[in-house]
C-alpha cells in the first residue's frame, strides 16, 4: 500500500496518468511511470510555473507506485514546511519518495540540510526520489551547494504549459471521463473567460458537471455564461 507516515499526506483520487494531457511532455512523463515502477533513474527535478501539473505528475506516481505494489510518499512543502524537520525521518525506506514545490524551503538552513541528507540516504538505500520547483536550480535561493547539486543528480527536466489548443483537448479529454460531452465551442468559450492554471480549469470542470446535472442540462455556452 501508499506509505505516508507519518505525515498522513492523502492524494487527490483523480491525480492520475490516465487524466494527465501530456502534449509536450511525454518523455518527462515515462521517465515518472518509470519511477513509479521501480525502473528508469533514481533521481528526477522538475520545474514550471503554477497550474503546469507538477503536484498532479508527482501524486499520479504515488497511486501508480500503489498499484505496482510499492510504497511511496508525497510531501508537499507547502504543507510540511510547518513541521519538525524530523518528519523526513524513515523516507529513505519507501521504495518512491515525492517532494512537491522545493522552492518552498530555499533559504532555510535546517530543511536544506534536512533533504540534502535525504538525498543521500535514498541514494545508499537505492530509492527514489522526484521532485518539483517553480523555477531551475540555479534560480531557486538555495543557500547549501551541496543540495544544489544534489538537485541535479538525475534528470532536470521543465514542464511545458499547455497551449490553448491543448488545454481544450485536456478539458474535453477530462470531462469525457467524467461522462461529460464538452463541444469545442463550449471549451473555447471557459479558456477565453478563465485562468491558463489547469487545476482551476479542472476544478471549474467539477463545478459545471454538478451543475448541469442538477439543473438537468447540457453543457451550452447559454448555461457556461450563467455559471460564469
């Protein structure tokens, strides 16, 4: 089963590969899949701006891992920062370890040294270790070198935002899913009137689904503009 001790971090049950449109990321997602199968490289960073899918990607590998039988974490530093630094005590032992928006803790000498001794005990234990940042390496404030270059002990990859064309298909693609019949016109119409972030499009998504079904109505630019 999914380790999370002992920080009890849950996953969204709909952060998965399946409902993720990779458009210009295919290879940085293999190289994930990979990881969550116990293959491929052992050490990952990853960087984009807001909304590009990086909490998605690094949740989608911790229910993947699941379901290969191993146990994975992920701890997202928005959320942990708050806590002991003691909370990253035992991770080396999970077979997948995911941090989620390091640039949270740049700057902080006891959570840098913290992770920079995770890397290395996941290194001797052979795990592995993905994580995520809204900016490069070099571009991150982080004040112990030795993490730095911990960071990029693997694979760096940077996570492309989706174009309008693609943010359409990703909608469609996700309200198919939901049993949903998103026409292109109607999807045109919520990316001229909403943000590019494509957790609030999904969340919007959500909304509109209850709503329609509730009302009992299709999704029309009609009904979408009275939502909106």
């Amino acid at each position: 089963m999914s380790v999370q001790l002992p920080l009890h971090i849950g996953l969204q049950d709909n952060a998965t590969f399946t409902n993720f449109y990779p458009e210009a990321n295919h290879q940085l997602i293999a190289e994930l899949r990979q990881c969550a199968s116990n293959q491929g490289e052992h050490f990952i960073f990853f960087h984009g701006l807001s909304g590009t899918g990086k909490s998605h990607c690094l949740q989608a590998v911790c229910h993947l891992a699941t379901q290969q039988h191993l146990q994975a974490a992920y701890l997202p530093m928005r959320e942990i920062k708050s806590m002991p630094v003691a909370a990253l005590e035992g991770m080396e032992q999970l077979d997948v370890v995911c941090i989620d928006d390091i640039d949270v803790i740049a700057g902080d000498p006891e959570w840098e040294t913290a992770i920079f001794n995770l890397y290395n005990r996941i290194r001797d234990n052979s795990g592995y270790l993905l994580v995520s940042a809204n900016s490069k390496v070099e571009e991150l404030n982080i004040s112990l070198k030795d993490l730095q270059s911990r960071l990029v002990w693997g694979l760096v990859f940077k996570i492309e935002s989706l174009d309008d064309a693609a943010l359409a298909k990703a909608l469609q693609s996700r309200a198919k899913v939901r049993g949903m019949d998103l026409p292109d016109e109607v999807a045109a119409y919520i990316l001229k009137r909403s943000t590019r972030d494509t957790k609030a499009l999904f969340t919007l998504l959500e909304k509109l689904d209850h709503e329609s079904l509730a009302a009992q109505r299709k999704l029309t630019i009609p009904f979408v503009k009275e939502f909106l």
